[in-house]
C-alpha cells in the first residue's frame, strides 16, 4: 500500500509544473465576428464562406434554439439548402413523432394551409411548426426515400395539447362500439378542457399509467392504437414528473426518449449512414453535459458522426435581443409575442470578449468558438459559468443579432 502511495503521488508531483508555473492570463484576443445574411434563400457574406467549409465533412447538422423565433428557421433553411447537394435528406424536428406523421401527411394532400387549418382547430396542437418558417423549413423535407422512410423526422414526446388529433384516430380506427365510445368521451373532454385553457383537465396530465393501459386494453391487437397510446402514456409521463418538481428526472426521460425515437428513425433509413438536419431546443444539441445536468441527442449526433469519420456541426442561434413568440395553454391563439430576454446571452459574450452593444444590426454575426476555447483554455472554460460554458464547449459556431424577429404564428 505504501509504495503505491507514493508512486500516485510521485504522478502527482509531476503533474504539478504544469500547473505551477502558469501566470495569470492576459486580456483575451477579440474573437472574430463575420457577417453572415441570407439573400433570395441563399447564405451570403464572410459568415457563409465559413459555413459552406464545414458542410462536406458533416454528417448532420445541429442547430441550438431558444423557440419562437423567424430567425432561426430562415437561417437553418439556407444551410440546408447548401448542404442539400452533399447528401443532407433528412430532417429532425422537437415534435413527437405522431403529430409529425399528421403534419407529414396534411402537407402532401393540403400543403401548408391545411396545415393553418389544423392549427385553427387545435390551436395548442402542433408546437413549433404551427410557426410558419419553421413549417416552409419543415415542407423542404416532404417525401420519403427508398426503404419508404420518411425524410422528416419527429423525435419528442407528443405535446400537451395534441391529444384531440390523437383521440380522433382512435375514434376512427376503433374496433367496437366501446372502445369508440370511450375515445369520443376521452375526444370531448379534450377539446372541453383545451377551449378553457384549463390544463389540470388535459389528458396529458390527469392520466396515469394505469388508465392507459386499460384504454389500451380497448384496443388490444389493433397496432396502430396500441403505439398511439403507448407515446401518449409516455408523453403523460414526462410531462408529470415535470408538474411534479421532478425536474432531473423529466429531463433525463426525455433525453432517452429522444434517443430512442432518433436512432429509430435513423436504422428506418434507406442511407447507411443517413446526413440530418436537427432544429431543437439549445439543450437538446449541446456536446456533453447540458446546464440541465443531461446528455442528450448533441453528444450521440457528435458520437455517431466520429465513428464514422465525419463531424456534426454545431450551431447555436443565440440572440441579445429583439422578440420571439411563447407558447401557453391559454384560449384561443396559445401564441404571444414578446420582448427576448437575452440575460444569458449577454453574459456568454461579454464572457468570451464581445460586447453585445457593437453588434451589427443589418446581418447576423458568425461567431467561431473553436478559436476561442483555445485562447480561454481550460483554467478559463473552468471560470465561466455553466450556461456560458455548455455553449462554448457544446457548439462550434454562435449565430447572433440584437434585433432577432419573432416567428410569424400560422394562427394569425
């Protein structure tokens, strides 16, 4: 015991000058800011050049949002347009995977106004592409490829308001007279509870498992109903550990969730080693640990793409200022516009040496943080905060504006 005391701390001591020696850092170099504009759909300015560079190597691209933004979907349209050319198909939306089926399927028989119509009907029903650049983005991606899979992908839990679209297939695929009745009462409740706004009464979060399985138990043998009600059993169930405190683990469910829903849309796909485009949340796309304490699709995208000998592009839209739309269960349009709150953003560009007061408003800035991990080193990235840190570390590029647009909800 006593000699491998001293050999761990013979390793010590030479660990040590490493450390020892260091003096404090200078000032940070100002880290380089290139203008980036989309013009007739296509990527222009310095910012582009930069872009355009990393697409060939990629095998997906990873684009970090705050929600409710026009921004972010007009960008990500231009990248994917650039990338579209070298094999980039596929698309990963923050949906669940049976409302992207609904929106896959009313877009190729109604285009984007049927997609408006059901909106209307079931305004807390679709979030994110009830947006409509985040819809135009969405519709790039129509079609399917030569297994049959579908080009675009949803990955999430089902959202809270979308069970009326839910409950009506299950009306109209039930195998008897009971079991349609139940799902009508279920269908009538819904629309009852989603016209007050009154989210105690939403299915998704009054159910427990046990009365999904026996709704489930009504349909037994049909596949179809069984897999609607199993994602609405599990959609309940992270919303519930949420509305319960239990934060940690709502959000560790849901990075698993994503997961298996993601890879089973990737092993579903014609190409052996299938280019995807994702837009999600900031948290989702991160590489390592978010400041939520979870892994999530940023670090396994990164991962796959390694194995494979290519890279996943890494970009956060990351805004000091302007609007974005929210989104809350209230009557009528669930949509608000308001005034962005860019404390977090701020704090990650004064951080890393920019101040947000001299950014350009008359085009995006691109912002390479690869220089700036290097010149920060670790004994910087240690100081940062965790929120400034998981960006610096979990993307390769920052996108930014002062004067970010909110999105233009379809309800309008």
């Amino acid at each position: 015991m006593g000699k491998a005391l001293s050999a761990f701390a013979l390793l010590l001591a030479l660990l040590q000058p490493a450390h020892a020696g260091e003096t404090a850092p200078g000032p940070l170099p100002a880290p380089a800011t290139l203008a980036l504009t989309v013009s007739d759909g296509k990527l222009a300015g310095p910012g582009a050049e930069v872009l355009r560079s990393q697409l060939p190597n990629a095998q997906f691209i990873l684009f970090g949002e705050d929600h409710g933004f026009a921004d972010s979907p007009i960008l990500l349209r231009a990248i994917a347009r650039e990338a579209r050319p070298l094999g980039f198909k596929y698309h990963v939306v923050e949906v669940g995977p049976l409302s992207v089926q609904l929106i896959r399927d009313t877009l190729k028989r109604d285009g984007i106004d049927g997609v408006h119509k059901l909106v209307h009907e079931t305004p807390l029903g679709i979030p994110f592409l009830s947006l409509k650049d985040d819809l135009v983005l969405a519709s790039d991606f129509q079609g399917q490829d030569a297994k049959g899979a579908p080009y675009l992908w949803g990955v999430d839990q089902e959202f809270i308001g979308s069970p009326p679209f839910h409950l009506k297939r299950l009306v109209a695929i039930a195998p008897n007279a009971e079991a349609r009745a139940t799902a009508q009462k279920l269908l009538e409740a819904e629309i009852a509870a989603a016209a007050k706004a009154a989210q105690p009464d939403f299915l998704l979060v009054r159910y427990a498992d046990a009365d999904f399985d026996a709704l489930a138990a009504q349909f037994k043998g049909n596949a179809e109903a069984e897999r609607i009600i199993a994602e609405l059993k599990e959609s309940a169930a992270v919303y519930q550990l949420w509305m319960h405190g239990h934060n940690y683990e709502n959000n560790a469910r849901r990075a698993r969730l994503l997961a298996k829903n993601f890879l089973a849309a990737y092993n579903a796909a014609a190409d052996k080693e299938p280019k995807v485009v994702f837009k999600m949340g900031i948290e989702h796309l991160t590489l390592g640990t978010t400041s939520i304490n979870t892994i999530d699709l940023g670090t396994l995208a990164t991962e796959m793409a390694r194995i494979h000998g290519k890279s996943a592009l890494r970009i956060a839209f990351l805004p000091t200022g302007g609007h974005n739309l929210a989104f809350r269960p209230q009557p009528g349009n669930p949509a608000t516009e308001q005034v962005y709150k860019a404390e977090e953003a701020d704090e990650f560009f004064q951080a890393i040496g920019i101040d947000p007061q001299t950014l350009a408003r008359d085009s995006w800035t691109l912002v390479p943080l690869e220089p700036v991990r290097q010149a920060l080193d670790t004994q910087g990235i240690e100081k940062l905060k965790p929120g400034s840190r998981a960006i610096l570390i979990g993307y390769d590029y920052v996108i930014t504006t002062p004067d970010a647009k909110a999105g233009v909800s379809l309800y309008d």
